[in-house]
C-alpha cells in the first residue's frame, strides 16, 4: 500500500509545490483564489439572502394571520412567495451547501491544497451577486407572481420581471454548472496519495455525488429558462398554446431538474450528518460503504423520477405508474442512510454539541419529511394533496428540516477549523431550540390544515376559513412559531460574527475528529498541508491510531484525544 | 524536495532530472484540464439534448407535422442543400484531425494548411447556413417547427462560430511556440471541441432534414 502510493507522491511534490500567499485586499479578500476564501465569500452571501428570503417569508405568514389577508394586496403576496422560493433554493441553498460548505471543507478532506480549477471556482462565486442583483431587480418591474416554478403559461404574463427572473436563474445556473464539474475533476484527481475511494470521507462522497448532478441536471434548467426567455423577450412559441407549445413540457424540462436540485441540497446535509454523528459517538460510522453508494444511487435514481411533481398535469396514466414506484425506490437508499446513522449512535458516547443537537434534529425532522413524501409518492394520495399545505409541510420538513438543519450542524464543527475560535455553545444550543421548535410549530400544523384541504400559494382563505374555524388559529401559531426560525438564525449570525474575536482558542483538533482537514492548523495555512499526507485507511475508526503518515504536525503522535477542548455538556441556561 | 533533489544531482543528469519532473507535472495538468473540458463538453451535450427533447416532444405532440399557420402547411426544409453543408462542416472535422497529427509530427508548415482549411470550411458552413437562413420559409416566431429549428441551429451555429475563432487564436499560438510536440493541450482541446460540434450537427441534421 505505502510503497505503491511512492511514486504518485513523487509527482505531488512536484505539482502542489508550495505558491506564497496573495497580497493586497482585493487578491486576498475579494478576487481570492484560495477555496478556503471563496468558502467564507459564499457563506456571507448566502446568509445576507437568507435574512432577505427569510424576511419575505415572513410577510407571506403575516398576511396569513388573517383569512382576508392582513397586510398586502393579492399581487404583492404572489411576488413574495415567488421571490422567497427563487432566491432561498437558488441563491441560499445550493450555494450555501456546495459553495460553502463544499469549498471549504471538501479540498482539505481530500488533502488538497486548492480545487482543480481555482480561476473557475472564483468565476462561479462572483455570478452569485450577479444573479442576485437581477433576481431582486425583478421587483422594480412588479416582481414575478407565479411561484417559484414559474409554470407558463401564468408566468408568461410577468413581462420583464418574468424575463428577470429567467435571466438570473440562467446566470445562476452556469455557477452551479461550473462548480460541479470543478468538484468532480477535484475528487476524480486529487485525492492525497492513498485515498482510496473507498477511504475518502462521507462528505466527499456525498459532495461528489451533489457535483454529478449539479454538472448534469442545471443545464436542463437553463435550456428550460431559457426558452421561457427567448418566450418572454422574443415572443419565440415553445410553451405558448394557442402556437403549438405546450406548458407540461416546460413541466418535464423543469422538474427534471429542480427533482435533483432537491438531492443537491439534502445530500451535502447527509454528509454532514455523516461527519458529526459519528464524530460525536466515538464510534466508527455504521456500514460505510452503504452509506456512501446509497449517495450515488440518490443522485442516479434522482434523474429518474421527475415527473411525480406533474401527476395532476394530465400526465397519461401508463407513464404515472414507474414515475410512482421510482419514487417508491428512492426511499430504500435514503432508509439505509438513517439506519446506519443509528446504528452508528448506538452504543456510542454520545456528546450533546450544538452541532449534535443539529444532526440529531435532522434524524428527527428529515425522517418525518421523507415518510410524509412517500405518501405523496402515491398517484391517488398526490391528486388530493398536491394543491394543498400539505406539500408545503412536508416539503419544509424536507428542506428547512433536512438541508438547512444539517447545514446548521456543519456551521459550529467546522467554525474553529475556519476561523481558529469555537462558537459560543450556550448561544448555539440555545439558537438549536429556537429552530427546532419553530421549525415544527411552523410546519406541523401545515399537515393537518393541508388534509382538511387549505389551498397553498392563496393570498386568503376565507371559504376555507369558515369551513373549517380552527384555521385561522392555527395559521397564527405558525406564524408566531416561524419567528423562532428567524430568531435562532440572527442567534447565529451575531454567534458568528462575535466568536471571531471572543470565541475560545479552538487548536488543532477541538473535536477529537479524524477526517484530514483535522490534522493541520487551524484556520488552515494558504496552501493547507506543507507536506502532501499519505493516507492508508478509513478516516472513521475511532479505537485505531490515524491512518495518516507525513502529515506536518504533533498529531501523528496522537493517538488519544487528550488535547481536545470539547465542551462538556451543559443544559440551556445553566451557569456560563 | 523536488528543487532540493536537484541539487544534488550534477550538471547534465540535473537538467534532464528537472524535465521530467516538469514532464509529470504538465502530464497531471493536462490530465485535470482534460478531464475538466470533457465534462464541459458533457453539460454543454445536455444543453442540446434538452433542447431537442423540446423538439421531439413538441413535434410528436403535434396534431400535424409540419404544422399548420394561418390554414397553411409549413413546407419541409431543404435536405439537398443541407447535405452539402453537412459535407463541407464534416470535412472540416477531417482536416482538423490532419492538422493535430502534424503538429505532433512537428510538421509546422502542414499544421498550418490544414488548420486554415478547416477555418475556411468552417466559415463557408456559417455561410452556408446564413443562406439558407434567407431562403427557408418559416419564421422563428411563427410556429414551434420555426422556434426549435432556428433555435437549436442558432445554437449550433453559435457554436461553430466560438470554434472557427478559437481555432484562429490556437494557430497564432502554435506559430508563436506556445506549444511544443508533447504539450499542446490547447490543441487537443480545440480538436475535441470541434468534433463536439460536428456530433451535434449529425443529430440536428438527422431530426431536421432527415425525419
Ligand atoms: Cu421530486
């Protein structure tokens, strides 16, 4: 194993030879061409939209306090469910998981010292802004109205907000693109010597997997936006149908899409989920291989079952049944996921960090999530419940509960790596609480308001609401509830903001983790690893030594977890 | 280490030594580069590929074919003239295959011929194709056969037009020693591009001109 990984480690050492640092603001800070940097320039991006999108979808629940409608006209209440839709998927989430997260971690899994094409990755960081500005440029225009799936033919009648909205969708789809194949060429070729694919970490895969589809299914997006552009500006008839067009085929290019681009912000989370469970159990993690090649077949199976979001879209009904039980299928992959993550907790020391809470959260709210999709899976279940709450429910469950969660999770154990300091942990357990709850308080009720048959995407209910009278209670839960969720994300961005300089000293390795990124200082040197490691194992077994040689500092002679700073368990509000 | 080992090494032994590192670092560039502009060349792929989806799948939802406008039938393209141009853009992918031979043959001179040939033949599709632009009878707003055709030749043909420049500019290249016989990425990558583009235009003439 050692000897035949010599040769390549030869070459190492001729390509990756050390480049001195940039110097000057803009090299370093705003055109850097470090991923570490590009990382940190897609998190306070991403999280600046957020607090826009957040706030947007807290004037569609506020306007839902009263059946009427309580603060804005019908149209304003369109555009802002449209615009909090757009911008969280395209602008928050998927650069939040690949950007981000992707970029600063998955480089120092792999024992990288950049990804492979660095003028590219700062290329795709920079359309993100790009895209925003158009996106939000909308609403001078009177905003797009027909949500966040722009179906022509309504949305035909949004004239140049609707051509906007096209426009950044596209600029956005080209950064995902570019990222993807900029991950997959980094994975496929840039592993430390050593790493095996079966011996890369969970994240890589999982980051590897998101890439494949980001790099195939966003082009289908752009090709369908794109024609709604050319429709919107140039009157060109693809989807129009007194011209012969026809809008189930924008459906078809759209989800064929936007189904994987759900994958492409669950699967980073599954990473993560992947890296602190067992991280935080002390246990080596339960079937690897299971867990990483259920991944692929996520990302494989997910090209294969688009057309499920079109069942009342007069889809013929010889096509609905594979589309149903492909569906099916998909949760057998996601199951042994779940499985494995607790058989991985089992009988493990569990440590109760923030970032636990989160990935223990996730188990809970992901799992619920993905049980009510396989109801929805189901044709009959789905042409009852598809105009309804109950696909808002569940699909938050599945996002807010899922991606954001398990974003939440990666934030507090990869911070000290980033910036050399440990988040406050009473501030982040207490910020787990506020979204836990309010997630739930939010989004539960949806279910059973759904099933009683409330109409999403309407500006008011007031038929529903004489009905059925408990609506307009449970409405105003949601809403005082979805304020927790805003609550605990300002919590975090002033936690993030405030640990820089007061944070504890974080050290090498605060978690006792094992995975590469933990084997060098922290925040991490430009070029990341002076000497290239080597690596002979899997990052996950947590009785053995590290599987590392010619790593660059004390821990190879590390074979406890004495210098570990790991904060010792304390219930919210006890004594700092 | 590398430059430490070096060294160490004496006079002639120390330079060849230097080359080959040189050599394995270019080769593992080369490798990402080509890696990466495959994958390029798979989502721009998927790009068409969509698009002609939006072809077929209008056309086969379609009550007839060509459609009716205005109570008239559409008339069907062109083929003979289209297969003359089909020839000349599938020539250009020949020519282009001896020029890349002969510049790793250090054959200077003939790189050159060929590589102009298949600029010439590049352009003389574009006009080609500029012409039957004028002549054909179907607008690109009149109906769904006029959107998916001028739209995914448009496509092609933009296309062709990146390629005809990116050739230009990888021939001042070449001719002022950017590449060697054993480094010439950008080469390979243009060759691929432009047998990218003449794959795409198999299918497009298939579905146009041939169904
Ligand atoms: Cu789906």
């Amino acid at each position: 194993m050692h000897a035949g990984t010599s040769t390549t480690h030869d070459a190492h050492d001729v390509h990756d030879h050390i480049h001195p640092p940039p110097e000057g603001f803009v090299r370093k800070y705003v055109f850097s061409l470090d991923h570490k940097v590009i990382g940190f320039q897609y998190f306070f991006t991403g999280l600046l939209i957020m607090f826009i999108a957040g706030s947007f979808a807290e004037l569609v629940r506020l306007q839902l306090t009263d059946p009427k409608g309580a603060i804005m006209s019908h149209q304003a209440y369109n555009t802002m469910f449209t615009m909090h839709g757009t911008a969280m998927v395209w602008l928050v989430l998927i650069p939040l998981v690949t950007g981000a997260l992707g970029n600063f971690v998955m480089p120092l899994q792999i024992g990288a010292r950049d990804v492979a094409f660095p003028w590219l990755n700062m290329a795709s960081f920079w359309i993100l802004p790009l895209a925003a500005l158009i996106l939000f440029s909308s609403l001078l225009f009177g905003g797009p109205h027909a949500g966040w799936t722009e179906y022509p033919p309504i949305s035909l009648a949004d004239g140049t907000a609707g051509a906007l909205w096209c426009a950044a969708i596209f600029t956005i789809g080209i950064s995902s693109t570019m990222t993807g194949l900029n991950f997959m060429v980094t994975i496929m070729k840039m592993r430390a010597p050593g790493m095996t694919w079966t011996r890369m970490p969970l994240f890589v895969w999982a980051t590897f997997a998101t890439a494949l589809m980001n790099m195939i299914a966003t082009v289908a997006l752009s090709a369908a936006v794109g024609a709604l552009f050319l429709e919107h500006v140039f009157n060109v008839p693809f989807y129009d149908a007194a011209r012969g067009g026809s809008a189930v085929l924008y459906e078809h290019m759209f989800w064929f899409y936007s189904h994987p681009a759900v994958y492409i912000f669950i699967i980073p989370a599954f990473g993560v989920v992947s890296e602190v469970i067992p991280t935080f159990s002390r246990k080596p993690i339960f079937g690897y291989k299971m867990i990483a090649f259920s991944s692929m077949a996520i990302a494989i199976l997910a090209f294969t079952v688009w057309a499920h979001h079109m069942f009342p879209s007069g889809l013929a009904p010889w096509l609905q049944l594979p589309f149903m039980i492909l569906t099916y299928a998909i949760g057998i992959p996601t199951g042994i996921k779940i499985f494995s993550w607790m058989a991985t907790l089992w009988g493990g020391r569990i440590h109760f960090t923030t970032s636990m809470l989160y990935a223990l959260g996730f188990l809970i709210t992901f799992t619920f999530g993905g049980i009510t999709g396989v109801f929805l899976a189901s044709v009959p279940v789905d042409l009852h419940a598809h105009g309804t709450y109950f696909v808002v429910g569940h699909f938050h469950y599945v996002v807010a509960g899922g991606a954001v969660m398990g974003f939440l999770a990666a934030i507090p154990y990869w911070y000290p790596k980033a910036t050399g300091r440990m988040l406050s942990e009473r501030l982040g357990q207490l910020g787990f609480w506020l979204f836990f709850i309010g997630l739930n308080g939010t989004f539960l009720p949806m279910h059973w308001l759904g099933l009683e048959g409330m109409p999403r995407r309407y500006a008011s209910y007031v038929d529903f609401a004489k009905a059925v009278p408990d609506a307009v209670f449970w409405n105003q839960f949601e809403t005082a509830f979805s304020f927790l969720m805003m609550a605990s994300i300002g919590l975090l961005a002033f936690n993030v903001i405030w640990s820089l300089r007061h944070g504890k000293v974080a050290g090498i390795n605060p978690w006792g983790a094992r995975t590469l990124e933990w084997t060098i200082s922290s925040p991490p040197p430009y070029y990341n690893f002076k000497k290239v490691p080597e690596v002979y194992g899997r990052p996950y077994d947590f009785d053995k030594p590290l599987p590392y040689r010619n790593t660059d500092n004390e821990l190879d002679a590390f074979p406890e977890y004495g210098k570990t700073v790991m904060p010792t368990p304390q219930p919210v509000g006890a004594g700092v | 280490m590398a430059a430490a080992a070096v060294q160490h090494l004496a006079g002639h032994e120390a330079v060849a030594a230097r080359y080959r590192d040189v050599d394995r670092a270019y080769g593992e560039t080369r490798d990402l580069r080509l890696l990466g502009f495959m994958f390029f060349l798979v989502s721009d792929c998927i790009l068409f590929s969509s698009f002609i989806f939006a072809y077929v799948y209008l056309r086969v939802s379609a009550p007839t074919w060509p459609p009716i406008v205005d109570g008239h039938q559409l008339p069907w393209f062109d083929t003979s003239f289209a297969a003359m141009n089909s020839v000349v853009l599938f020539g250009s992918g020949v020519t282009m295959h001896f020029a890349l031979e002969n510049w790793k043959h250090l054959n200077t001179r003939k790189f050159n011929g060929w590589l102009i040939a298949t600029i010439v033949l590049g352009i003389g599709f574009l006009l080609g194709q500029a012409h039957e632009y004028s002549v054909v009878n179907i607008s690109w707003q009149g109906s769904t056969m006029g959107a998916s055709f001028f739209t995914l030749t448009g496509m092609h043909g933009f296309h062709v037009f990146i390629g005809v420049c990116y050739l230009a500019i990888l021939g001042i290249q070449a001719n002022r020693g950017v590449y060697t016989s054993s480094k010439y990425f950008g080469l390979t990558a243009g060759t691929l591009y432009w047998h990218f583009v003449d794959v795409i235009w198999v299918a497009l003439f298939s579905l146009f001109y041939l169904w």
